[in-house]
C-alpha cells in the first residue's frame, strides 16, 4: 500500500481549485494499493510560520496532524492556483512548516487556473522551492486551464479531455512512489 497526500494550496472564499483536488482524489480512490490523505490548508488553517524547530522538536496541535500526514506519505500532490504568476503565500507557508517530512519524496504538481495557461508560472516556481526542500517534483504536471468549466462541485469531470492527462499525471506519480519507496525499503533491510 502507497500513501499519498493531497495538498490543497487554496483557501479562497468562493475558489475553485479544490474542485480539481476531488477530482484527483477520486481518481486515486480507483487504485487499490493507493491511500489517500487530504490535506485542505482551508480546513487545517496551521499558524503563519514563526519558529523553526530544532531537530527531535515535536510539532504541536494542527502542525502535527499535517506534519503526521506529510511525514506518512510516500509521495505527495499538490494542487495550487497560480495567484500573481506564482505560488499563494498559504502554500509557501505550509512547505516552511515542514522539512525532513518531503525530503526525498516525489511531489507531483497540478497548477489551476480560471484563464488559458493552466498556470504554467506557478508549476516553474514551485518546483524550485521544492528542489530547495530536498523533494523530488517529477517531471509529469497536470495543467488546468479554465477550472471552473472542468469540473463540478464534487469534482465530477466535465471536460473529458482532462481524463487522459489526469490517468498519465497519476500513473507517472505512482511510478516514481514506488520506485522511490521500494528503494527506501531496501535501503532499511541492509
Ligand atoms: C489574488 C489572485 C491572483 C491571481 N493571479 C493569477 C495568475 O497570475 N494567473 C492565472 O492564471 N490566474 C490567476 N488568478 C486566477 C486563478 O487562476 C483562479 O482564482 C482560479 O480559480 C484558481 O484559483 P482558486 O483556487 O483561488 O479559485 C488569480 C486569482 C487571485 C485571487
């Protein structure tokens, strides 16, 4: 069994990139050696970062039920608008809470937008702030343009072309959890 997060990198009042983020979920939900963990920074509302923890310092409160989830997790998606061409501040705040929790872990990235560049400024950007944690974003990324015509409410797909693009986005991340998980695993045996 692969556990894989989901991190929701939007808490806006009335947005919709969680829509995409069902989606996904969904999606995973169909595979039966994938957990799925959601993490919505909306619903978890951890503190602005302010004090770095000092190795073998425990988190506390929500920092630890999202630490825990991170730190569990195999590989992780994360599902951010693009806000001003780049990351919103709610989801650099979280990746500064966290460190060890996503060092060599893959990270897959689905940038969201309401216009026509499926936020291609935010998916540059983030990946170098994840080169910088020690993560591994893979080179598969899911672009969506246009979010509010993709999908309903509970993330029902309206547009049928995101199908393929969504099943290689997933399919190229579980091919890196496990390749990456099951080198780990050896690694520990020796
Ligand atoms: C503060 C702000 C800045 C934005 N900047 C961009 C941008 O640079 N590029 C873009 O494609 N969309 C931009 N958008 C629109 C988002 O693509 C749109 O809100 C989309 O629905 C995804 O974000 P959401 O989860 O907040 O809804 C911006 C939206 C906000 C609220």
């Amino acid at each position: 069994m692969y556990k894989i997060a989901i991190l929701l990198g939007s808490v806006r009042e009335g947005r919709q990139s969680q829509k995409a983020a069902y989606y996904i979920n969904n999606e995973l939900d169909k595979y039966e050696n994938v957990e799925v963990k959601f993490v919505d920074l909306f619903q978890l509302n951890i503190p602005m970062f302010s004090k770095q923890l000092k190795p073998g310092d425990e988190p506390e409160g929500k920092l630890k039920e999202y630490s825990d989830i991170l730190r569990e997790s195999d590989s992780i998606i994360i599902v951010t608008p693009e806000y001003k061409g780049g990351y919103p501040a709610v989801l650099k705040n979280a990746l500064d809470h966290v460190r060890d929790e996503m060092f060599f872990k893959p990270v897959a990235v689905a940038s969201i937008s309401s216009g026509g560049f499926g936020g291609s400024s935010v998916l540059t950007q983030l990946r170098v702030v994840l080169l910088h944690m020690g993560a591994l974003p893979i080179p598969a990324r899911l672009p969506v343009s246009y979010v509010q015509d993709v999908f309903g409410e509970e993330g029902q797909l309206l547009n049928e072309s995101y199908k393929d693009s969504t099943d290689t986005f997933i399919k190229r991340l579980l091919w890196f959890t496990e390749a990456i998980a099951e080198k780990k695993k050896q690694d520990n045996n020796n």
